[in-house]
C-alpha cells in the first residue's frame, strides 16, 4: 500500500485505541502533522475483506462527523439526495475501481464503505473526498466540518507533482521555516514512459493511467485548500514528439500548464529537495535513477555542475529485454548501455576529492530498505542511513536472481517496480564505482520537495 513510518503506526495506533486490521499507509495529515486519512490495504491480517479503503482517524474529524450521523444526516440524505446525491451511483464504482488496484478482485466488494448503493458511513464519505475521490456526500461533509484540519492562520498550502518515466507523485505541503511541512505525500507507479524509447510516443493506456491518477491528485489537494499546483514533467514527456493531449489535460485539471523540465533544471530541483537542511561534509554529488534518465549535480549551497543522461531503469529495461530473471549476458548488455551514458556525465561532473555522495529516488530507497532488512516501506528508517558499496552490490546480486513475480512479493517493493530496479541497481553500482565512493547517503527528498520548496519561497518573497 505504500510507505508506513514507525511513527505513523504508534499515532494511528493511539488514534484508534487498538491494533489497526490491516495494513495502510497515510495520506492526508492534519496541520500539526498527524494522520487525518489512510489508505488501508483491502484484505486484512486474516486474509478477510477489509472494504473500506479509505478510513478517517483525526479524532476531531471522527467527532464532528459522528455528530452529523447523531442528529440523523445518513437517512435524511438518502432520503432527500436531489443535487447532493448526483453522481454517488458513479462514487461507488470509482471507489471500487480504486480498490481494485491495490487487490486483484476486490472491485466486486461494494464501493464507499462497502455498500453499493446509498449512504452507509459519513466517516468513508468524508474519507473518500478528502483522499481525492469524487464524492458528493463526502464534499457536503466537508461544507459542514471544515476547517477541521487546519491551523488558524491558514498559511498558504501548494501541490507538487512529479510526473515521471515509471511514476507519477503528489506532495501538499505549506511553509515551515524555510522548508515544508507534508500534508499529504503519495506515489503510485503508472509506467508514462512505457515504449517512448522505442516509439517516441506516449502510449494511450499509459497515457489513460497517468491522468487518471493526477485527477485524484488535484482533487486532494484542492480538498485540502491549495489554490495553485505545480506539475513538473520529465524524461518521458521530454522524450514524448506528441504531447498535446497531456498538455491539454494537466491545463484542464489544475489551470495552468505543466511544466516539461529540462535535464538540468531535473538536477537543480533534485539537487534543492535533497541537500535542504542537510549537514555533512561538502560538496555534495546528488544522483538520481529515474526511470528514463539519471540526473547528477555537484554542488555546495547551490548545483554548480549538473548533467542529465538517458539513462534510466526503464529505458535500460526495454532496451535489453532481459529473461527473467536476467542471464549473465543481458547483465553485461545493461552494464555496457549504462557504462556508455554514465561515461558523459563523468566528463562534466567529475569526481570530487572530497564529499558527500547522496542517492535519492526510487532504486536507490529500496535498495537501502532491502539491505536494512525492512519488513515494510519506513522512510524514516531509510532517510539520510549510510549505504555501502557492498551493501548494495550484495542486494543488486539477490533480486538479479529473482523472478518479476519473486521482487513483488518483496514487502519493501512498490507494484510496478519489480521489473525494472535490476536495470536501476546496475546504474547504482555504475555511479558509486565509477565516482570512487564506498559509500552513499540516501535521501526520501528530491525533486518532489525541490519542485514544493520553489513555490513556497516563490510565495514568502512575494
């Protein structure tokens, strides 16, 4: 279902007063950082149902939507649903589409709440609508209820998406003392890039996959007060000849248009997210695996040399077309494509005598989850840790000897990205040997918080 931190586990846990059924990760928080909505897995421990996908936990909310199911609202609106009841018919099948994804089958579970049809819990309504669904019961809840995750003063919140080669991700978040507070963080792998290097196109389905997963974005972040949503493209839609059709729909959905990154500016917003607050020896040499390229950037307070290589997990992927698992040849073939893209970023970034290398993204974070023997996803126990050379050439050997099926059932792998990180591991090691660094910081930040970071300091400076 996504990332878990320890941390967020202890709170939900005292939110609900017990054990949480099944697993889940947080997606909306409160403005003083704790879970406001989860996203639960839809088959708890037992192996059982579990049809509520999204469950509100604030206390505060939970109390304030009670008092509207106190005074009688389920059956009043099911009784009287005429404007607010349109479209629930269509609430019901998003939701159970949505819950689909994460389960094959699940879909046939009921929509909100697990019913199919009408009002069966203002709680999952408002849940529903504050995770990004469109949901008429749900936004009339929150007409009533609101501001009920806000702070007094209101400070202004943005969105920033990273639309990516493999993914597609959401941040909100407002100022905090020259950084950003995260109010809701999400991913979810869409494979945009799927054939654009072979083809030079966007591929419909991935195309339907992409957008499909953005609309939910903005509507979150709109639920949760952002006026204005950055939506930064990269190597995919770089690479993309005809990209009208998604220019036209991030116009439509968030209003204003998105913005195609060069490979450079990729590094400098990478180099910004990843290097914030950050105190360790400089300067600082920030690399990013993406699926379609990989950015590295040297700097010190600011990126002073940065480049951008097409080379990246999933084009490494569909240019070799590996067995499964890969043979010793298709390694070799990865290594030499990866050898001969690395090679220009050397001459323009060299190596430093001294600092930090930092690895951020995808590869890199699961790679270090999987040598920390993580039984699930915790950012906080990856962020900033130490990877070693040998750490990761040891777990890079392990999932080269694994099927596609084998990698995701590991618990620490995102769906979707079991069939490319051998191609990213393959690049990790490249970029330590090649750099001479035995060992590498690993960042949950980069150009996701760079992209929120530019707007907040856009906005306090006027």
């Amino acid at each position: 279902m996504g990332e878990l931190r320890a941390s967020d586990l202890a709170l939900v846990r005292e939110q609900l007063g017990r054990e949480p059924q099944s697993d889940f990760s947080v997606l909306v928080r409160c403005a003083d950082g704790h879970p406001l909505v989860i996203r639960n897995h839809p088959v708890d421990a037992e192996g059982d149902p579990f049809p509520t996908l999204y469950w509100l936990t604030c206390p505060e909310a939970v109390k304030a939507v009670s008092r509207l199911e106190a005074d009688g609202w389920i059956k009043r609106l099911d009784e009287t649903l005429g404007g607010i009841g349109e479209g629930l018919d269509d609430s019901h099948e998003e939701y159970a589409e949505e819950r689909a994804r994460w389960h094959e089958g699940a879909r046939d579970w009921g929509g909100v709440g697990g019913t199919r049809k009408g009002i069966k819990c203002l709680h999952a309504h408002y849940a529903n609508h504050v995770a990004g669904g469109r949901d008429p019961v749900g936004r009339w809840v929150a007409g009533q209820i609101e501001p009920i995750h806000r702070d007094e003063d209101l400070s202004p919140r943005v969105a920033a998406v990273d639309m990516g080669t493999n993914s597609i991700r959401l941040l909100v978040a407002e100022a905090d003392d020259g950084d950003v507070r995260e109010l809701a963080r999400d991913m979810v792998i869409t494979r945009l890039g799927q054939g654009v290097d072979e083809r030079g196109r966007l591929d419909p389905e991935a195309l339907r996959r992409t957008l499909k997963v953005l609309e939910r974005y903005v509507r979150r972040a709109r639920g949760l007060g952002v006026e204005r949503i950055r939506v930064g493209a990269t190597s995919a839609v770089r690479d993309a000849v005809e990209r009208e059709q998604l220019e036209d729909a991030v116009e439509l959905m968030t209003g204003s248009g998105i913005e195609v990154l060069t490979g450079e500016q990729e590094a400098g917003l990478t180099f910004l997210g990843a290097t914030v607050g950050l105190e360790a020896e400089s300067p600082f040499l920030v690399f990013d695996i993406g699926g379609g390229s990989t950015e590295l950037v040297l700097g010190t307070g600011e990126p002073e040399r940065a480049i951008s290589v097409d080379v990246g997990s999933v084009r490494v992927t569909e240019r070799v077309k590996p067995d499964d698992p890969p043979s010793s040849e298709d390694l070799d073939e990865m290594r030499r494509l990866v050898g001969e893209g690395l090679d220009q970023a050397l001459d323009l970034v060299p190596p430093p005598r001294r600092g930090t290398l930092i690895g951020v993204a995808g590869t890199t974070t699961t790679v270090q989850a999987l040598a920390l023997g993580l039984d699930r996803y915790d950012p906080e126990a990856i962020h900033r840790t130490e990877l070693t050379l040998e750490a990761a050439a040891d777990v890079a050997q392990l999932l080269a000897s694994m099927t596609n099926p084998k990698r995701a059932a590991l618990p620490v792998m995102a769906p979707g990205r079991e069939d490319v990180i051998v191609a990213g591991c393959v690049i990790l090691l490249e970029i330590m040997d090649r750099w001479g660094f035995e060992w590498c910081l690993v960042s949950e930040r980069d150009i996701l918080d760079g992209l929120a970071l530019e707007m907040v300091r856009e906005t306090a400076s006027g």
